[in-house]
C-alpha cells in the first residue's frame, strides 16, 4: 500500500516546487491525480508502458478502456498522432485549451496499453494551471482518465479522489473543485464526418457552428447497452459513474416526470428502502421523501453538470440504496448529463407520460 501524499495548490497559480514534486513522481513512473476544468485525472507518464499499467491497475480499469493524453502544447500532438487533418487545426486553435478531446490515427511512439491497443489516440489540452504545469514540468504527455475507482462517479475535488485511491497512488495535487463537473466531449477526426464519442463540456452545438457537419455515435444517446467490441473513447462500453446506489432516471414531461418520481419514491418507501431524489430547483418541493438533493436550476446547465457526480457521492455518503433521478433538457450541457446519468442508471429508464 502507498502513502499518497496529498499536495494543496493554487487552482490560478500553483506553487511550482509542489507541482515539480508531483512531476518528478510523473517521471519517475509514479500516478498523481490532478485537477483539470472538468473533473480530476489519475496521470501517469503516457509513454512509460509500466506506468500506464499501474494506472490501469490502481483504477482497476479495464484494459479494453483507453485513456485521455493531455499535451500542454500543440506541437506534441504531431508527435503522438500519425495524421493530424486541417479540421484538428481549426478546433485546436478555436477550444484549446478546453474541455475537447480529439481522436486522431496514432503515432507507432504511443505504448499500445495507452492506447488499449487500439489504431487511435484520444488527446486533449487542459484549461487548467495546475494541469498545464503538471504537464509542463513533467516534460512528457499525461495519460489521464478520472482519479477515480472505475466505474464510480468521477472526481470533483481532492476528497473525492482520496476517498477512491488512498493507497494506490502517489499523490493528489489539490486544486480545488473542478469547475465543469463532466468529462471532455470526445470527437473522432479518424472518421468522415467527424464523431462525437462522448458529449462533454464542449457542447454539440459549438462543433457543429465549427465544422458544419458533426455527428453523434448512437451510443451518446442511447437508452439502452449497445454492443461493443472495440471503442475508441473513455465512457463508452463499460458501466460508469454509478454510485453503490440502484439509480433509476425518470424521463418525460415535466408534470409527468414529477409524479412518477412520487409514485416510485413512495412505492419504495412503503418497502423500508431508503430512496433519495434527484431533482431540480423548481422541482424539489414536490418531493416528501426523506433525502432531496437539487441538481440546480432546469435553466441554468452548466450548475447541473457541475453538481452531477459530487451528489451521486453525496447519496451514498447518507447510505441511499435507490436514487430516482429527474432527467433534464438534452441541450447544451444536458445532453452530456444525461448521458452520465443513463450510464449511471445501467440504462433503468422510466419514461413518464
């Protein structure tokens, strides 16, 4: 078992020589969580082979689930991926840094654990100090999926990671909470049109004002498990972002919404199960169960995303064994959050009408 040191830092401006301390684990082919604008990464060197394996290991993350490489400059990413089309330059220049990740045809440089064998490289440049000085003084890519164990609700702050990973890594850098609170949106440019793999903190509707014509893997919006053999983004074949609790999302109307969440919560308090509610500023009155926990405003997404996977922890903290979840608008910042939540979920949907 590891003694993960824990290493508070500036969110806006770090302390260099906690950060240098952190890199020097990176080089060595050590794991340190870090905090990025959209949830906490577990990095590891992205080309030291046995370091993404630890970080696999210490995850118990599927092989078969590829990592995020988070670069601090453009120039890496033409010595990581093979082919770098015009289209990569353009969202580059328009949303790096930021909360996008492009898949691209791989370098032969890139380990095949990073890449969980596959032809492709997800990579994405942070929007955050900590994590562009991480990187930088590393003096390497950072492969980073969530700071989390794998398959629960991604990491928000520094609690969360420790709370997960105590013991399995190296150490935490503590920026602070993340501000997005979703992962990355992932879009394939190895294919024509490119592919949105995973909806995230860059919204459909900004590519598409970019690129004109984008697409969206049917797994974004699926409700129920697609069959997969390989895939070529995090998030996309294996259970996540659940907590320990049963989560069942109610879909529909919002009339309609209201009273099936009512009429399950009480059906499963009437069988001495502890349920809580997911709901909304303008909804949460309605519920008379026991734990009530409001996502935010209906209007306002962006609160949503943020307060998403910091209250699915919140529920099992208080020992829910079922969490009825309101579904919310697929808009902007919506859709991402109801692919979390539909993941979450296992794909148990109720669809109120």
């Amino acid at each position: 078992m590891k003694q993960t040191l824990w290493l508070k830092v500036n969110s806006r401006k770090p302390d260099i020589e906690k950060v240098q301390v952190a890199a020097d684990i990176i080089r060595k082919g050590g794991l340190v969580a870090f905090p990025t604008e959209t949830v906490y990464g577990l990095g590891a060197d992205a080309l030291n082979y046995e370091a993404v394996l630890e970080l696999f290991e210490a995850k118990e993350r599927p092989l078969d689930n590829p990592p995020i490489v988070h670069v601090e400059n453009i120039s890496d990413v033409h010595k990581l991926a093979d082919q770098v089309p015009p289209k990569a330059n353009r969202l580059m220049k328009e949303f790096w840094p930021g909360p996008l990740t492009l898949v691209f045809k791989r370098s032969e440089r890139v380990p095949s654990v990073t890449v969980a064998g596959l032809e492709t490289i997800a990579i994405r440049m942070p929007q955050h100090a900590v994590a562009l000085a991480l990187i930088e003084e590393s003096n390497c890519p950072i492969a980073a999926p969530s700071a989390n164990l794998a398959g629960r609700p991604s990491p928000t702050s520094a609690k969360h990671v420790f709370d997960d990973l105590n013991g399995r890594i190296d150490a935490i850098l503590d920026g602070g909470s993340t501000r997005i609170g979703v992962e990355s949106t992932v879009l394939d440019l190895s294919v024509n049109p490119p592919q949105v793999l995973r909806p995230g903190g860059t919204p459909l509707e900004a590519l598409r004002k970019v690129l004109g014509d984008v697409k969206l893997h049917p797994f974004v919006i699926a409700e129920k498990e697609l069959p997969m053999e390989k895939v070529r983004s995090p998030g996309m074949k294996h259970k996540h972002y659940a907590p320990n609790a049963e989560v069942i999302v109610v879909e529909g109307a919002i009339s309609a919404v209201i009273a099936k969440v009512k009429d399950l919560a009480e059906a499963y308090r009437l069988k001495g199960v502890k349920v809580g509610v997911l709901a909304t500023d303008e909804t949460m009155a309605n519920y008379q169960v026991a734990i009530v926990r409001s996502l935010g405003s209906r209007y306002n997404l962006a609160v949503i995303a943020q307060n998403l996977f910091k209250l699915l922890r919140e529920f099992d903290a208080e020992g829910t064994h079922v969490v009825i979840a309101e579904g919310v608008p697929t808009e902007g910042l919506g859709l991402a959050v109801m692919n979390r939540l539909r993941k979450a979920s296992g794909y148990n949907i109720v669809k109120a009408e």
